[in-house]
C-alpha cells in the first residue's frame, strides 16, 4: 500500500495544472548516513522516484549490505555504495541533492540538544565535504538538534566560501507531515487535503502549527488548538517513548524526508508551484534561521511565504514570541560552534 500510495502520488505531480509535465530521471542524490534507521527507508523511497538517475549511499558502516539489497529493485536508478571517509568525496561528486540524516538519535528523557556534541561534529564534517565536491548542491539536514545544526552548516559553508543560503535547508517536513495526519484523524478530513503550515523551528515549542491556516479552511474550539498543537509540537517524544531506548522516528521521517527531496527534485526540474515549509535562512522576523513555507525553484529558495504569519490568533502570536528565546539561543550556539573549535 506504501508503494502504490506513493507512486499515485508521483504519477499525480506528473502532469499539474501550470502544464509541467514531469520527464524521466536525470537527477542524482547522495544520502549521508545512509544505513541508518532513516537512511534505509530513505533510499527505498527515494529509489522509487521517477526523478532519480543516480542515488549515493554513504555512511561509516554497514552500506555495502544496504546497496547490494536495493540494487534489485527493477527501478531506474542505478545504486553505488561509499563507506568511510576516504570515500566520502567520491559519493559527492556531480551531486544535486544532499540528504544528511547521519548521527545519534535520541532515547527517552533526552532532548535533540542532549545530541548536539556528538552531532555538531558530525554535521560539520559532511557538509565541509558537501563543500568541496558538490557546492551548488542542495542540502537536506535531517541530523538533530535541526536548530542548530542547520546554522552549523551555514558557517561550515561560509568558511569554505560557497554558502548559499538558498540552498540550505533544515528538513521539517515531518512536523507537516504529523500536523496533516493529526488534523484530518481530529476534524475527519480526507487526508489527502488536508495541509498545515508549521513554523518556527524543529524542537519543543518552537515547532508551530499555523492551525487557523490549515487547508481546507476549518474551525477547531480553543480546546482543540491547545491539544493538537501540543501534540503535534510532542510527536517526536511520543516516538522516543514508544521506542523504548530502540532510536526515534525513522519510517515517518524517511517518508517525510522523500516527500522533501521529491518536492526540491520537481523543482530543480522547472515545476514553477512547489511550495514546503522548511527552516532556512530568514528575515521573516529578527531571527536568522526560521522555518515557514518557502517557494522552491531551480536555484533553491525562491520566495519566503510571509502570508502565514499574517493574521495570526492571540493564541499563536503568543506561542510565536515565546519560542523566539529558546530558537535564538539555539541558532546562537550553532552559528558559534566552528569559533569553540580547537
Ligand atoms: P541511526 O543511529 O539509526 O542512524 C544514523 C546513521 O548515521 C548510522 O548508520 C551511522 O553509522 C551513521 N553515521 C554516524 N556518523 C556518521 C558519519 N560521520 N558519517 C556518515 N554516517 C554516519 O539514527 P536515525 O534514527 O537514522 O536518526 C539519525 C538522525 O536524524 C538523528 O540525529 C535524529 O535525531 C535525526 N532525526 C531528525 C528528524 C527530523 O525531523 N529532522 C526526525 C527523526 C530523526
Ligand atoms: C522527531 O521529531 O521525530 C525527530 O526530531 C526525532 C526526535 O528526537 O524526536
């Protein structure tokens, strides 16, 4: 059902209303981290594109297993396998898209910034790879803390002098992904409309779910916005829990991981009507790094959509102003981890 699902819904992109219609694979994707628990349903689905010439696997170990298997898939595109660091630059070289879903995950009681020493390290070393071989890529950074492992990048790349903060992006389609699901089971919706913004950041309470500007346009009672946004803000350590010490969301995120490379891969490809929310670069308010709903084009970030924080209820002007204290000491200690090295 997986598979039919998503194919349905790639067949659906193939030919849209602005008249684009979708040609045969040609883009090449590197997954960094790639035996992992995200990393090995990442690459299935996104072996399932239509879009995807070549795809990459990297990671420190257990790869070589990982690619024998998904090379049989009968799909187009053609699977390699790098392990190590001495092979890490040839898994990026001619690259268009990055996903970077490599590092520790979570166990109960932790917070994602309980993961950022170990993960900042990590972070920084593929993406100053990420910089020598494959500059114009777009970058997919899946490895939490996302609030600061994402300014982590940007100084990663401004010191190797290629930054574009266009092509830069901290991967939140989950909290969509959550927010839809939770919404339609909530209001029953036909999941397939439904579509809500999430702004702000990727971490407690500075994951914000616009519910006023859900599509379909709905009515929820105070009671409502206050439980699903806090469900919604909490689906990670609802995962965390259930796993038991066995890891974090892995199956929803790869799913919402391919949903954003197949949304950057349309496009690279000249669809002119992708739209995701995502954390990027920003000037949507005093914070550097913000996630909101972004245009996508070929050269990346093509518009930042302002409109969603346009009108926004009391309710979510006031969770608005209370995440910016936790998001911008978050982005701070990012953006300064590369001057603390040694
Ligand atoms: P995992 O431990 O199952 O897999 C991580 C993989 O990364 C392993 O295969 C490991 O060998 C590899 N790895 C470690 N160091 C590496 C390096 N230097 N180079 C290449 N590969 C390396 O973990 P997971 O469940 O796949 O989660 C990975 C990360 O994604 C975690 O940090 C987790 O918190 C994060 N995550 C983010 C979101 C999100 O919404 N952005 C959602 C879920 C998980
Ligand atoms: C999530 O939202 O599921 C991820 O960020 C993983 C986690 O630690 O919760």
């Amino acid at each position: 059902a997986l598979k039919r699902s998503y194919i349905t819904k790639a067949r659906k992109h193939n030919l849209r209303s602005n008249g684009y219609v979708q040609p045969q694979a040609s883009y090449k994707v590197a997954i960094l981290g790639a035996a992992g628990g995200i990393g090995q349903p990442l690459a299935l689905l996104i072996k399932m594109s239509p879009l995807v010439s070549e795809l990459n696997l990297y990671d420190i170990a257990n790869v070589k297993g990982v690619a024998a298997d998904l090379s049989h898939c009968n799909t187009p595109s053609k699977v390699s396998e790098f392990t190590g660091t001495s092979e890490l630059a040839d898994s990026l070289k001619g690259v268009n898209v990055v996903v970077i879903p490599a590092g520790v995950p979570r166990k109960p009681g932790m917070t994602r910034d309980d993961l950022f020493n170990i993960n900042a390290n990590i972070v920084k070393t593929l993406v100053e790879a990420v910089a020598d071989n494959c500059p114009d890529a777009f970058i997919h950074i899946i490895s939490n803390p996302v609030n600061s492992t994402v300014p982590i990048a940007a100084e990663v790349l401004k010191q190797k002098g290629v930054y574009d903060p266009k092509k830069l992006f901290g991967v939140t389609t989950l909290d969509v992904v959550r927010a839809n699901t939770f919404v339609a089971q909530k209001k029953n919706l036909k999941l397939i409309d439904v579509d809500v913004p999430v702004v702000g950041g990727h971490a407690g309470i500075t994951i914000l779910p616009l519910l006023t500007k859900t599509k379909p346009s709905v009515t929820f009672t105070d009671e409502e916005v206050q439980e699903l946004t806090v469900r919604i803000q909490n689906a990670g350590t609802e995962v965390v829990e259930a796993k038991a010490g066995a890891g974090s969301a892995t199956l929803s995120m790869a799913y919402a991981a391919a949903r954003f490379v197949e949304s950057s891969l349309r496009a690279l490809d000249g669809d002119s009507d992708v739209y995701e929310c995502c954390y990027v670069q920003s000037d949507l308010n005093d914070l550097p790094f913000f996630a909101s709903r972004v245009k996508l084009g070929k050269n990346g970030v093509e518009a930042l959509i302002s409109s969603d924080l346009q009108g926004l209820t009391e309710y979510e002007q006031k969770a608005l102003e209370a995440l910016k204290p936790e998001l911008k000491a978050s982005i701070e200690k990012g953006l300064s981890f590369l001057q603390k090295q040694p």
